[in-house]
C-alpha cells in the first residue's frame, strides 16, 4: 500500500480568494525520502499542513479531494492522533520551542508515546549527538544561536521517530555542513525505521542525493515530479516554474547549452567527468589569480580592537576580535552555527555591550553615540525577523524606523510604496507582518531597515528562507547599495551567493576570527575550509578536481562556463 496519497486536492484558505493548492495527485511510497521546492508563494507550506493535519483541521477554509495516510483518510483523524505518527518541524524553529531546558524539548514528545526511562535516555543522547548538541544541554533553547535552535527542532522530531517527518525549511539556517549532518541522520532514520520523509527547501544543493522523488509546486500546483534523474533532465521546465537549480545541475545545463551535447550533471564527479569530455587533452596555463587589497585608505566605518563578549550563562560567544571595515566596503561573514556571527553583529549598533574591547563607528566609540543616533548609522536587520516586528500591518512597519527618526510624510510614503513594490510585498501591504511567511517576513523587516537609510547595514541571514530569485533580488540590492558608498556587512551560509557577489570574506569559528581576506581565496583552501568546518560551494569543490586542467581558484558557474569556452573545441 502506498504511504501517502494526495487524491485531487484543493485547498482555499477563508482568509484569501486563491486556492493555496490546486487539483495536487501524488503518491508516495514508504521509506522514500521527498523533496519539495517552489518559489515564494507556490504552497510548500500548504502541502506540509496537509500532511500534519493543521489544514484542514487548525485552519478555516475549503478542501476538496483527500489526502491518504495508510489508506485512511485524514480529515478523520483528530489532529492529535495524527501527531503520533507525523512529526513535523516548522519553518520557525521558535514557534516550536514550548520548554525551558533543551532536554525537555526533546522529552515530551517521547512521554505522549510512553517510551521507557532507558529508552527515552538513549534517543536523547542520539538524537542530539546527530544534531551536534549534546555540549549545549545546559542551556536553555532561548540561549541557543539562530541554527542551532533548527537543529534542536529535528532533534525532537527524530527521537520521537516517527513514520513520517515533514520539514518545512528545515535547513535554511545551517551551515553547509550542517545541513549535510541533518540529512545523514535523517537518512540514518529512515534506513533504521523506515520512516517517510518529506522536505520543503530552495537551497537543495546539499540535499539532493538524498531525494529519492522530486516534486515542484508552482502557483498551488505540481508542475513537475519524478525521480531527480527524471526531474534534472527537464531543466528549462524547472527554469520556467521558477524551480531552484543547484550549482551542479545548472553548470551541466550550460555546458549543453554552448556545446550542444547533452550533459545531465547534478554532482561534481559527474561534472569532472562532462568537462574533461568538452576539452580534451587541453590545459591552460593560469596565472595566479590577481591579489584583492582591501586595506584601502579612506575612512574607516566599523573598527573592532579585541572584543570580547560572555554570555550570562558564561558561554564566550565573541573571543578577541579585532576587523577594520573601511567605509564603501562589502564583507561576508560566514561560520558554523553558534561560531558567533549574530553576537558580533549585535555589539556593532550597540544591543550588546562587549565584554572587553573596543567599537568604533566611523571612528567614534559606540557607546559615545546616543541611541537614535546610531540606529541612524548602523541598520541591523536581525536573523529572526519576529524579534524586529513591532506593527499590524506590513506598510507601517516598514514606515516605522523612519517615523522614529523623523522622516517627512512625503518621504515616508514615498520609500514605503517603492520598497514595497521592489521587495515584492505589494500585495501584503495591508496585512498583518505575522500572517506572512518567514521569508516574507524578513523582506518586511529588511525593508523597514534599509528605509532609514543607514551608513553600514549588517543583514543577519538575508537569503535564509528566499527563493533564488528572491535570494539575487537581497543580493543584488545591497550591491547597489554598496555601489552607492554604503557599508554593507552580510552573514550568511548559503555561500553561492558569497561566491558570486562578494569579494572579501571573514570566516568565525569559537568566537574568533579564523580568516579575513579575499573570498576566492579562501573558497580554494582547503585546509582552511576543513579548519573552519565549513564546506566550500559546489563549483569551488570542483575546482579542486580539474585543478591540473587549469580551473584551479574559480567559484562560480559563470566563471566555469568562461573557462570552458576557452578550452573547449566545438
Ligand atoms: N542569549 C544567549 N545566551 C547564552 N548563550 C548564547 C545566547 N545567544 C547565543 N548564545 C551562544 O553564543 C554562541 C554564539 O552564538 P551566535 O548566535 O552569535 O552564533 P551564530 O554564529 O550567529 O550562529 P547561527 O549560524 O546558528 O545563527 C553559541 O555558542 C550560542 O549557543
Ligand atoms: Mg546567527
């Protein structure tokens, strides 16, 4: 028998005249990992509700057709049986957090399904030793950083193991191995309990070989499924519902394009393999590559001297650090969950106060500035934009930060309706930020940052939760920001996008500074990425392995297509 069926299913919020999901069939089979993606607005959501029972049980609104677990239908399932068998892990991980202590977090699912002492000790122990966080059960889940909180959400859903997980984004705030961590302990799961599991997320470069089904949803509908060979072979379908194209799959799609053979890649072996194919015997000789000086002269905006700084609970979150951000440059902070990042960019608009050490902004300690002052030159647009929303509706939110600065009306309404419109957000305009998804939500509160205007914007996890087109849309703003004289300072771990558009690179681990330099140089290190704990984006791992073919050093999937078409005899 099928695990999961979705019989011609339609649902239509009552709060909205579209249908979420249109006429959805799908099967699935037990034990199957799925992986779900769309852009912004397609119904992934939607889709895990239906599965956890939350639509149509915890929501208003119309259903058609029926979705299937085990041949029974759910809509007669009380949504509190369904929780004994589907666990689910929400898109915000806070939301999710009911406890005060870590272990407890873990524990009440397990006590609703009477599992024994013995046992319910030893799942505790696995499952966060599976998710990196057995050294944090002192803590509190509020003291935990911005990614660790997600993997303390999958940490409770797999104790518990379930025979289904659904997982909402369930990686958007992991490091890149993190991310990978999360799926071999899901994988683990599904191997021991051959549980079936279902994964909404745009970043899938980490997760895809893994799926053993994809589905997209575009506008409430499925517009392409099947096994990801099936699925990868029909990229200008993916390209057109606007599906995400992971760096390996979209290089092999642009090698057939300029060579007009068809390549179907979606792992670097694979790719190594099509490219040694297109250029022969050919290597080119590369110079090294040009040094980047950052140490420009001018003025500079953001200057650290060994901060420190501890947490009440005594956990050493920023260990010594000293940076120098000249003003009009653009840096990208990356590392581990936990390594510090979101610390570091609250000491700099003065939410917490170091330890020890040193700030300065624009040469002027921070703690010299009166606090409207400097919220008018650093805008921080925190990782969790629930902690920043303080209106009822989306447009006064955004007008917000700019009332409390004394902005005229005319330039208020001005900058909201223009941010509105360039965020895509004109049609939440009315609405209440906390009906929004998170990262529409973000877009919301980013915007209500960027409005004021500030000299240094620090953007905590800009791309977290963003379609790639949203994802570009942040990236390519803050470019043109930067290209105006702001000083733009980006965390992030989705590192394609580091790789694609930003030149200097600082690398935390532990609370320090483990790298400050150029990002090429650092993406073709590998001793420093296996140092740092980080995993370098697909195409820098790639080009570790053509490096004697004359690809050494390059990032990015533009770059490897000008390098092909060098090389390549067509
Ligand atoms: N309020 C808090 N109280 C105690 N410890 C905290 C608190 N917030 C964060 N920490 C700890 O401080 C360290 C740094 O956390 P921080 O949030 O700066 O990390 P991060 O690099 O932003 O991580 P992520 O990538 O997960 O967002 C972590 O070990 C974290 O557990
Ligand atoms: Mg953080």
């Amino acid at each position: 028998m099928k695990k999961i069926v979705f019989d011609n299913i339609s649902w239509r919020y009552s709060s909205s005249k579209e249908w979420a999901l249109k006429e959805i069939n799908a099967e699935i089979e037990e034990g199957e990992v799925v992986l779900v993606t769309g852009p912004t607005g397609a119904g992934k959501t939607t889709f895990c509700r239906l599965l956890n029972g939350l639509v149509p049980h915890g929501y208003p609104g119309t259903l058609r057709g029926r979705v299937y677990i085990d041949g029974r239908d759910t809509t007669t399932i009380p949504i509190s049986k369904i929780a004994n068998f589907v666990g689910s892990v929400f898109e915000d991980p806070e939301s999710q957090i009911v406890w005060t202590n870590i272990k407890d977090e873990v524990i009440f699912p397990l006590e609703n399904r009477r599992i024994q002492k013995d046992e319910m000790e030893e799942r505790i122990s696995q499952s966060l030793g599976l998710l990196g966080l057995l050294d944090k059960v002192d803590k509190t889940p509020y003291e935990l950083s911005g990614g660790q909180k997600q993997r303390l959400a999958i940490a409770s859903v797999i104790a518990a193991r379930p025979s289904i997980i659904v997982m909402d984004e369930p990686t958007s705030q992991l490091d890149p191995v993190g991310r990978r961590e999360v799926m071999e302990a899901i994988k683990r799961i599904r191997d021991e309990y051959n549980s079936t599991i279902i994964i909404v997320e745009h970043n899938i470069d980490a997760l895809l070989n893994y799926a053993d089904k994809m589905i997209l949803l575009n506008e409430g509908c499925i517009v392409i499924q099947g096994e990801p060979d099936a699925y990868y072979s029909s990229v200008e379908d993916i390209v057109r519902y606007r599906g995400p194209l992971p760096e390996c799959v979209e290089l092999s799609y642009r090698i057939s394009q300029i060579t007009g053979k068809k390549f179907n890649c979606y792992n670097t072996d694979c790719l190594k393999e099509a490219i040694e194919k297109v250029i022969g015997n050919k290597v080119i000789e590369v110079n090294e590559w040009d040094i980047v000086n950052f140490d420009s002269k001018g003025d500079t905006a953001v200057e650290l001297r060994d901060v420190s700084f501890v947490y009440a609970d005594n956990t050493k979150a920023l260990d010594g650090v000293s940076i120098t951000v000249k003003k009009g440059e653009m840096v990208g902070i990356i590392g581990v969950n936990g390594s510090g990042k979101t610390t570091l960019a609250k000491t700099l608009n003065g939410l917490l106060k170091p330890s020890s050490g040193s700030i300065k902004i624009f040469g002027k300690d921070v703690n010299a500035y009166k606090q409207a002052e400097l919220v008018g030159k650093v805008g921080y647009v925190f990782q969790n934009p629930i902690h920043q929303i303080s209106c009822r509706t989306v447009r006064e939110e955004i007008a917000f930060g700019m009332k409390n600065l004394g902005f005229n009306e005319e330039i208020i309404r001005h900058n909201v309706e223009t941010l509105l419109e360039r965020f895509n957000l004109s049609k939440f305009g009315d609405a209440h930020p906390y009906n929004l998804s998170r990262a529409d939500q973000f877009r919301v509160t980013f915007a209500s940052v960027v409005a004021m205007n500030p000299d240094i914007l620090v953007v905590d996890e800009p791309t977290t939760g963003q379609d790639h087109a949203q994802s570009h849309e942040i990236m390519n703003f803050l470019q043109e920001e930067n290209k105006k004289g702001k000083t733009i300072l980006v965390i992030t771990h989705h590192l394609r996008f580091v790789a694609q558009y930003i030149q200097r690179l600082i690398i935390m681990l532990n609370g320090k500074i483990l790298y400050d330099g150029q990002t090429r140089n650092a993406f073709s290190n590998y001793s420093l990425m296996r140092s740092s704990l980080i995993e370098p984006p697909e195409m820098s791992k790639l080009s570790y392995l053509l490096a004697d073919k004359g690809f050494h050093g390059l990032i990015s999937v533009d770059e490897f297509i000008d390098r092909i078409a060098e090389l390549a005899t067509f």
